[in-house]
C-alpha cells in the first residue's frame, strides 16, 4: 500500500477489517481500502462513523462478547442502541447467549418488546446444546462405523442424520416466542 498511513487510519476506523485476494474490506460496511480515499482531503465516500451513542452501546455488549452488528446503517445505529438496553436488564449469561448467537440489527430491532427474552435465549441455548451434542454423537458414530463399514449404505445413513441435526440447529436459532 503506497499510504501506509492512511492505512493505518482506516484499518483503525474499520470495524471488522479483513483481507481477502490481496484487498482489504470492512465487512460491516462491505467497503474495501483504497488509497485514494485517505488522501489529505477527505474523500466524500469515506465511510461515516456512528454515533457517539451507539458506540458507547457496542461498548456495553462488547463485555459480553458482542461484535458489530449486521445490518444497513441505520439498522446498526438503532439495533446496537436497543441491544445495550435489552442485555442490561438480563442476567449476563442471558446477554452472553443472546450477543453471540444473535449478532444482526435486524434480530435486536425485531426482538425489542420480547417479553422474558432471557427465558427465551436460554431456551435457545439449551436447544442448541443439545443440538451440538447429537452432532458430536453423530460424528463418534461415523468414526467408529468408518473403521468397520462394509458398505456405503450405513456411512449414507450416519451423514443423512447428522444432516438434519445441523439442519435443526439452524432452525433453533429462530428464537422461540413466548
């Protein structure tokens, strides 16, 4: 990079900063470095910055483990404020479940008035457990049938199960309404 400071600057700015084929992204923003963008003027499509507000609020769910949130920029700004108010009247292992399963706007804004929300992520998590214990099950079972397999049918049969395990762990993560 022929900016090395400019870089610096926006790697600093950058929320999820990542490189992919040599270029660098913002993946909560989707936007890539580029030099020209951090020259002494600024750039009219430099990225603006949130408000003060809501990154004092990603500050609050950071303690629990909270990333950025996905999401349109508006999205995020209104989603990180509620998600600071929602995991401050949790118990920390409900806020800790629901920040790290549940890391887009769009979920803090649509679960806002969710009455017992923690209930529900705990319910949630449990599920989840239970999901990643069958699939560990599943995987003990193939490693086992693998040594012994005389033929592919029962291989087919262990992988088609563990299947739908995923599958319903992908479903689990719509939390159930209360």
């Amino acid at each position: 990079m022929s900016n090395d400071k400019g870089f610096d600057a926006w790697y600093r700015d950058a929320d999820m900063p990542e490189q992919r084929n040599g270029k660098w992204f913002d993946l909560e923003t989707g936007l890539s470095f580029e030099d020209s963008y951090f020259n002494d003027v600024a750039s009219p499509s430099t990225r603006t910055k949130m408000s003060s507000t809501a990154i004092t609020a990603r500050a609050a769910a950071s303690k629990f483990g909270g990333k950025a949130l996905t999401g349109t920029k508006k999205q995020k700004e209104w989603g990180e404020k509620i998600r600071s108010e929602l995991v401050q009247k949790l118990t920390p292992a409900q806020a800790e479940i629901l920040v790290r399963y549940y890391p887009t706007a769009k979920f803090w804004i649509e679960n806002r008035a969710t009455p017992n929300l923690g209930a529900a992520a705990e319910e949630a998590h449990a599920l989840i457990m239970q999901g990643h214990q069958l699939l560990l099950q599943a995987d003990a079972e193939l490693v086992c049938e693998g040594r012994y397999i005389k033929s592919f049918g029962r291989y087919h049969e262990i992988m088609a199960e563990r299947s739908k395990v995923r599958d319903r762990l992908h479903q689990i993560l719509v939390l159930p309404k209360h």
